[in-house]
C-alpha cells in the first residue's frame, strides 16, 4: 500500500504544493492530492512543473513525472511522407478558432491505450476558463473545412504545456503539432510522459530536475 504524505493533500486553496523533489516514484510523480481546477491553482501548477491526470470520479490528481517527455523545435523529426502531406497543403491550420470543439473531441476520441477518457466535465470547464483568460490555445486542423484533428494546452512564457490532441484524418495530429512547432515561437513543449507517437517525432525524455530548471530559464 502506497503511504502517502500528508503535504500532499490540498485541504483548501491556499494549501501550497509540496516540492517536486518529494513527487512519489509509485505511481510516477504524484505530488498532490485534491483541490480545484481554478485558473490561479492551474497557473501555479504548470510554473511548477506539475499538471492534473486523474479519472472521471476521483479527486483531482496532480502529478509531475520523473523522466518528462518534451519536444523542440530543434529535436523535431518530419518523415519523408509526413513532410509531403505537410507541403501538400491538404489541410488548413487554424489557432484559437475553436477552442471548444478540440477540446471536445479530445474528450471524446477513443484511445487505444486506455478503456476511458481522463479528461472529464471540470476539466473542460477549467481549461475552456483558461482559453478565455488567455492562457490555453489551440492548433486546429481543417480537411474541405471539417474540422479533422488538433491539440490544446497550456502556454506560459517559451513553454507550451501540450495536454492532449485528436486526429480522425491520418496525420492531422501530426500536422498540428508540427505547426506548433515551427510557426508559434515555443522554445520547449512538454509532452508530459512517454508516447511512442510522439518519440517518432522527436519527443525524448529529461529528467524531473533538468525539466524544472528549464522551467526556470523559459518561464
């Protein structure tokens, strides 16, 4: 049975998250237990290098893993044929243009790894604030104007926090991601934890405390 400590439980809005540096091995990096999705908390979170990954029904879970996947402009790898569907001008990249509806269909799209989705009804409530106040953003991708893939997240300072991205046209998530990188001036994106998808990218690991301290550069 995991002991957890008892910092870890954020008994109002002013409790203050522990030190990354205490995060739990098992389950990876989990370094807070409950609170709420308010803009000020969130905000505070991603500074520290912490974001929420819990189950619809659970109390929000707060989590920041040891190695954090992340990808940057200079890692980014484009395929032979990811190259020619990016040149071929087959689909048309939006931002912002409907936060709603990415955010949505991330919620929505079945995932091969696991049996639900980890994004519930306070998750697109928050983020959607978020959006509102400036902070979140989306890349959409457009086929014959239908809206086909995108991804969302997080952006403070060079930072952009990827927190999901959808795709029901083969290669529309690949297709944002590489917009992100190469038109929006992000320094460093976090992909949180391994993903084979985006490793072929790119993506590689850093350690927690390499990660923190480019927190503290980019920021």
């Amino acid at each position: 049975m995991v002991e957890i400590p008892e910092s870890f439980y954020l008994i109002s809005s002013e409790t203050p998250f522990p030190s990354i540096d205490i995060a739990l091995r098992q389950p990876n990096g989990l370094v807070g237990i409950g609170g709420e999705l308010s803009t000020q908390r969130l905000l505070d979170a991603y500074s520290k290098g912490i974001f929420p990954w819990y189950s619809e029904g659970d109390p929000v879970l707060w989590y920041s893993p040891d190695p954090r996947m992340v990808i940057t402009p200079e890692s980014l790898h484009i395929s032979k044929s990811l190259r020619k569907v990016v040149k071929s001008n087959m689909f048309e990249i939006r931002k912002n243009c409907n936060f709603s509806s990415v955010i949505n269909n991330c919620k929505n799209s079945p995932r091969s790894d696991q049996s639900g989705t980890w994004i519930d009804d306070k998750m697109v409530k928050a983020y959607t604030e978020l959006h509102n106040k400036g902070f979140a953003h989306s890349v959409e991708v457009y086929e014959r104007g239908n809206l086909v893939g995108g991804l969302y997240g997080v952006a403070l300072g060079d930072v952009f926090f990827g927190e999901s991205m959808f795709s029901t046209s083969s290669n529309a998530s690949k297709v944002a991601l590489v917009y992100l990188l190469q038109n929006l001036d992000y320094k460093l994106i976090d992909c949180q934890v391994e993903n084979s998808h985006l490793k072929s990218l790119g993506a590689y690991n850093v350690s927690r405390s390499s990660f923190a301290l480019l927190l503290k550069e980019l920021l």
